[in-house]
C-alpha cells in the first residue's frame, strides 16, 4: 500500500526534481498488474519505492503490514523484510550478470542470505524451471545465451529469493517477438501457477492488455487512471493525454462497433476478437457462406 508518495530527486540541488506528486495505490495479494505511462512519468520511480530501494520525501510505503519507513530501531530490518518479499528486476537486468555460469548467477542472492547449499540448489533449480531455463544451461556462462534467456537468468536470479511479489521495470524491451512472447508466457505462468502478485512496467499497451487484469497510468508523477484493464483502454482521452495509444485490436473492435458490427466494444485480446468475430461472421455479408456465387458477371 502506498499513501501520499512524495519523491524528490536532486532535492537542493540545480536538478531538483519532484518526480512522483502524491500517488495513492494499493495492491492486492495475488494481482497482476500493469504500469504505463509516458517516458519521464515516473514508473521506475514508483517501482523502486515497492520495496524500499528509494526513500520517500513524503508519504507511508506498507508492505503485508509493514511500513518501512517508521522511523524506530527495527527500520533496518523491515527493509530487509520487505525486499526479500518484493522483487524487483530492473531494466535491461541481464548488464547485472557478471558470475561465470548460469548456476553461480541465480545463486548469488540466496548465497549472499546464507542459506546452505542444497537450499541454494533446490532453489536455483526451481527458479529456472519457473522461467523455464533448461536444466542443463546451469554450467554455460550466461553471456553464451540469447538475449531473452539471458533475461530470465536475471529473472530467475530475483525469482531465487521466493519473493511474493515480482515487480519487472520494462521486461520486454530489446527482445526479439519471439524472446518476448515466451518471457510474457512464462510471467502468466508465475501468476496462474506459483500465485505471484506480479506488477509490469511497460510502454506496450498490447503486451498489457494480453497480460494484465488491471492497468495504472501514470503522467507527471501522479495516477491518471486506475482499474481495470477493459476500462482503463476505453479511456481513448486520458491515453492520448499521456501519447499513448489503446491497443490495436482494442481499436479494431471499436471501430467495428461503431460502425454497427454486432461485436462488444471493449474486447482486449486477440483471442476474444476471434471468438466474437466468429460469433457474428454469418451475420456479415462478407463472410456469408450461402452468398452466391462470383458469376463473373461483371467481367468484360
Ligand atoms: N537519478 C535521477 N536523478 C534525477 N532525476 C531523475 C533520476 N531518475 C529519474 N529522474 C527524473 O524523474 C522523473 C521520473 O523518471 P522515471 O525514470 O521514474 O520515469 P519513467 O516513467 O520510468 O520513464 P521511462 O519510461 O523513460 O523509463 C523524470 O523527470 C526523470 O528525469
Ligand atoms: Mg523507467
């Protein structure tokens, strides 16, 4: 939960900066989340506030009950706390590798811990196989691998420390449609299988809508809009406010709608476009099986 979210940058400096102005949210165990918003609107801001990496000029950030930043003595250990529950992966996560193999990489935050090392085994193991690493990438130096895997070896490294909730700052950017398909296959799985609160920065409104329940915008350090996703993209003004566009097949199926197509307005995934398109394709001249036959009529 966070109350009243104040951040200044550069607070007395030359590049003084308020970069989030009062944001008031709170997220539920077990959601799927996505964050948007234009380029300076504060989202990696807002994200490393989630687990404690920034200190609030103002406001309360509480995570399962605890408010990390009370002042008091245990303040050390509530922030600990609280960044082992949250896991953060930054943009572009994989410049962080630098162990020589895939292992010692995942392993290296429940190393640091303490943890012994059949623990550390069992979860470096589960952690790959939860972003779906082969087993047998473990001994290969992460520097060997795509791209996308490179990436979910820094997922996985986050994954190892059995957070309850997975934040990922732009996850997709840079990778391949096939790198990003599978990285957005494997967060739905964390989500539907493991339970993973999982909240998602990202510019791509498609990738949103294919993924995410709920959608928050934010524009000059404030929430925009909130809730979710259908309503969220049927904000045609608040999305162009922040130079954003709604996603295409959300657009399509407006469009139709409008125009006395018999499909619903707000339909978010190609999936659902399908389905309804199917649903009234016989009612459609185009698609009308019984039409009758190209004569060639026409034809000089
Ligand atoms: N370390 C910093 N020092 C000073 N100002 C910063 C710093 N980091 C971000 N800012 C400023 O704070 C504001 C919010 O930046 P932030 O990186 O949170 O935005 P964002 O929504 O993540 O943008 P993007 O989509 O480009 O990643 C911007 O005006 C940015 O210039
Ligand atoms: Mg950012």
């Amino acid at each position: 939960m966070i109350e009243g979210l104040h951040h200044v940058y550069d607070e007395r400096g030359p590049g003084r900066r308020e970069a989030l102005c009062g944001i008031d949210l709170t997220i539920g165990d077990g959601e799927l989340v996505g964050l948007a918003g234009p380029t300076g609107s504060g989202k990696s801001t807002l994200v490393q506030h989630f687990n404690g990496l920034l200190k609030p000029a103002a406001g309360r950030v509480v995570v399962d009950g605890i408010d990390l930043w009370e002042p008091g003595p245990e303040q050390h250990r509530r922030l600990a706390e609280a960044r082992r529950r949250v896991g953060l992966v930054f943009q572009f996560p994989e410049q962080q590798l630098f162990e020589e193999t895939v292992f010692a990489d995942i392993a290296f935050a429940p190393r640091n811990q303490g943890l012994p090392d059949d623990e550390v085994d069992r979860r470096v193991r589960e952690a790959m196989d939860l972003v779906g690493l082969p087993p047998e990438l473990a001994e290969r130096s992460p520097f060997a691998l795509s791209g996308g895997q490179m990436r979910r070896v820094a997922i996985a490294g986050v994954l190892a420390m059995r957070p309850r909730t997975l934040v990922l700052d732009e996850p997709t950017a840079g990778l391949d449609p096939q790198g990003r398909a599978e990285l957005l296959a494997h967060l739905r799985r964390l989500h539907r299988e493991a339970g993973l609160t999982i909240v998602l920065v990202s510019h791509d409104m498609d990738e949103l809508a294919a993924l995410v329940e709920r959608v928050i915008l934010l524009r000059d350090g404030r929430v925009v809009a909130d809730g979710p996703a259908a309503e969220v993209f049927a904000r045609q003004d608040v999305l162009a406010a922040c130079g954003l566009r709604p996603p295409a097949v959300a657009q399509l199926m407006g469009e139709l709608h409008q125009r006395g197509v018999p499909v619903p307005p707000a339909v978010l995934s190609v999936d659902q476009a399908e389905r309804a398109l199917l649903a009234v394709a016989d009612r459609l001249p185009l698609f009308r099986s019984s039409r009758p036959p190209a004569t060639g009529g026409g034809r000089r």
